[in-house]
C-alpha cells in the first residue's frame, strides 16, 4: 500500500500576526519553486498544506526538495480518503501487513461530528490491527512505529505513521534580501544558509584572483551556490576581478597588514555592489578568533570601511566543528574542502597583524590610488545569474 498525500507542516509563521498571509504566500510561492519540475496539486487545510496527484516514482526527490524549503518544519507521507469508520478500519487492516514490531495509535479528531472519542477510537482501531497481525504488540511509550489518526473538519481523514523534519525557520524572501560574501570555504555557505533560514534572499559576491586562484576555484564557489539555491532559490552572483587589487597591496602595503588591507576593500566592494542591488545587509563567515583576521581588533578595523549597512555574521560566536556540522548537514562540506586555492591564501603574509589598528590601515591605503582600482574592480564585475 503506498500514501497517495504529502502533508506539509509550517511553524514560526503563527508569530507574525498581521503578516500572516504574506508568509504564508512567500511560503506557497517557495514550495511551487522548489517543485517547479513536477506535476502535482496543492491545497491548504486548517494549518497545514497538503500536496496530492505527484507521480509516485518522483515521490523521493519531492520530499527532499520539500525538506529544504524554510518555513516547513515537517513532511509526512499520508493516506487520505473521506472520513468513514469502515475505510479507517480497512485502511489500518492494510497497514498491519507492513508493520513489525510494537506500536501505538494517536487519533486527533478536529472533526466534532464524528461520534467516537479520540482515546476510543484509537482502542478500537488498536483491536483492528492486532487482528489483522498477531505478531505486533502495543507499546504506548516508545513504539516502533506511532500510527496517527487525523479527522479532519474538512470531511478527510489522514493515516500517517512517518515525520520527517525539516530545516524550519523563516520562508526566504520574507526578511528582505542580504549580499553573502562567499569564498570556497567551509564557513561562508553556512553563514549564507543561516541568513536563508531566517528569511533572506541571497545574493552572493565573491573575489576571484585569476590567475593567482584557479579557474577551479571558481567553478568550486559556483557549485557551493548550486548547493545552497537548493535552499534559497536562485542566487545572483557577482564575481569580482580581484588580481590587481591584491597585487597593489602586495607590493605596496607593509606585509603585516596585507591581509587587513584586502578585507577592507573587499568589504567597501561588498558595500557598494548591496547598494546596487538593493540588499539591506553584507554575510560573511567570520567567527571571532577563527583566524588574525577575525579577532575583535581585526573586525573593528575592517567593519570601520563600511558606510551604511549592517553586517551579518551568524557564525561569530560558532566553534569551527559546529560549522563544520552544519556544512555537512546542508551538503556543503565536501565541496568546500576541495583543495583550490582562495584569492585571500595567494599573497599570504607569514605574520598577519592581529590587533591592526585603523591609522595604520589608512596610513598603508594611503600608498597606492585605491578609488581608482575599487572603480576598476567594480566595473569589470561579471554577474553569474
Ligand atoms: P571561509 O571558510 O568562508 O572561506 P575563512 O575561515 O577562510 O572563511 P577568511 O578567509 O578570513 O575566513 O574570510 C572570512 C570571510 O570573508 C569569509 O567567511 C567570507 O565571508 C569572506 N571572504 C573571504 N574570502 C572571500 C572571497 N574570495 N570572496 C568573497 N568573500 C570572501
Ligand atoms: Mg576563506
């Protein structure tokens, strides 16, 4: 026997009181994207929405696609069917034949019309399948398998017996939209999926040092990209021309401030390009003390570039295997840990500056025309969609 409904479930959208149906159209819009490839139907019951006529054979890549859209926070394969004892006892007969093992019944019965209470039904429907499977056995606290029982005020009955969650958080496109500053490592496209999770379309900049870095590690960041629009749908992403930037600080910064140098003019890059683009924040990855460039010093004097805008960092106060877990979770770990190399690794100084301070940063901008390249820089951008 095999479900013929996917249920979807939503959370956090019940907070925003007179912005509900904002979300939830956000959300609608997202779970068609996300299922734009198949055929199918979709209706809403109170509080959750239902997907029904998919091809059974594309049943596997419909969950996983459901399970990465944020503002769900579970799916479950279900059987529906209008509301009649005897196709509720037929339909748990059926489902005896799959089980193994123990297992208990929960049935939520919204619908106040229908004449048996919720803990007797769940009795009686108990009695129905021992009788059909002998070998099973009731377990009401820690059951192989829990059979919910949903009647429905819509005249529907849903037999479900498996949840399976996913990621929660806010539907993208209802917080506004953020430029994520991503690289090919591990911690930018977590921070990037983070950001999603909470709401924010995403797009991306990243600064590219050919032929310093490889095409290679180009074509890394955009498999990182391909990897998160499985989250957050498209992403525009620009790639900036970064060689000469990076070969005037070389030769005219003093060593130890090259690293703190490059971040300040990629952050006022980063900055002008949101503008641009109308993104309301700049991402990136940084996590305090990861690395010279992210102590508290580090960060003041770079984070001083920036004019108008705030700046996200959602792994700031994230242990490297906390990121790390999440980078495997979301898909993205085995990509970023591909060896190319990233433009802030080319011209690596053997001893970065760790508390910087900001006269000297200005003092070592001073020494070559920083406007004129960062004009360069920005009008050479090329905008992968
Ligand atoms: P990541 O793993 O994300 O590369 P990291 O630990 O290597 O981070 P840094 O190299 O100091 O740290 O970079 C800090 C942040 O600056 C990154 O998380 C990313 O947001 C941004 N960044 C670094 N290099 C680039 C780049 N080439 N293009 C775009 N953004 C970058
Ligand atoms: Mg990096």
């Amino acid at each position: 026997m095999k479900e013929n409904v996917i249920i979807l479930r939503y959370g956090e959208l019940y907070l925003k009181g007179n912005n509900r149906s904002f979300f939830e159209n956000t959300l609608l819009k997202n779970i068609r994207h996300s299922l734009k490839d198949f055929t199918f139907e979709l209706k809403k019951i109170s509080g959750r929405y239902v997907i029904s006529n998919y091809n059974e054979e594309d049943y596997n890549l419909i969950i996983e696609k459901l399970t990465k859209v944020f503002g769900l926070v579970s799916v479950s394969p279900a059987y529906e069917f209008p509301t009649n004892i005897e196709d509720i006892e037929n339909k748990c007969k059926e489902l005896a034949a799959d089980l193994s093992g123990t297992f208990r019944i929960t049935t939520k019965r919204a619908d106040k019309k229908f004449p048996i209470k919720s803990d007797n039904f769940s009795a009686m429907m108990g009695e129905v399948i021992l009788k059909a499977n002998p070998n099973l056995k009731v377990d009401l606290h820690n059951p192989d398998t829990s059979i919910i029982i949903e009647i429905r005020e819509n005249g529907q009955t849903y037999i479900l017996s498996k949840i399976i969650h996913a990621h929660g958080g806010m539907p993208v496109g209802t917080a506004g939209k953020g430029l994520l500053m991503l690289s090919g490592g591990i911690d930018s496209p977590v921070a990037g999926y983070m950001m999603a999770k909470r709401g924010l379309t995403l797009c991306a900049i990243h600064f590219h040092s050919f032929p310093y870095t490889s095409l290679q590690a180009k074509e890394k960041v955009l498999k990182l990209k391909e990897i998160l629009e499985g989250y957050t749908g498209k992403i525009k992403l620009f790639v900036v021309p970064f060689t000469k930037i990076q070969e005037a600080i070389h030769v005219n910064c003093f060593e130890e401030y090259m690293i703190t140098i490059m971040r300040r003019i990629m952050l006022r890059i980063a900055e002008r390009v949101a503008k641009k683009y109308s993104c309301g924040t700049i991402i990136t990855g940084e996590s305090l003390g990861q690395v010279a460039s992210q102590t508290l010093e580090s960060i003041t004097v770079t984070n001083s570039v920036i004019k108008e805008l705030p700046v996200f960092r959602p792994l700031i106060g994230m242990d490297k295997t906390e990121i790390m877990k999440i980078s495997n979770d979301i898909g993205t770990y085995e990509t970023s840990i591909l060896p190319y190399e990233d433009c802030c690794t080319v011209f690596l100084p053997k001893n970065p500056v760790i508390k910087p301070t900001i006269k000297k940063a200005i003092h070592e901008e001073e020494k070559f025309n920083l406007d004129y390249l960062i004009d360069d820089a920005i009008n050479n951008i090329e905008i992968i969609e």
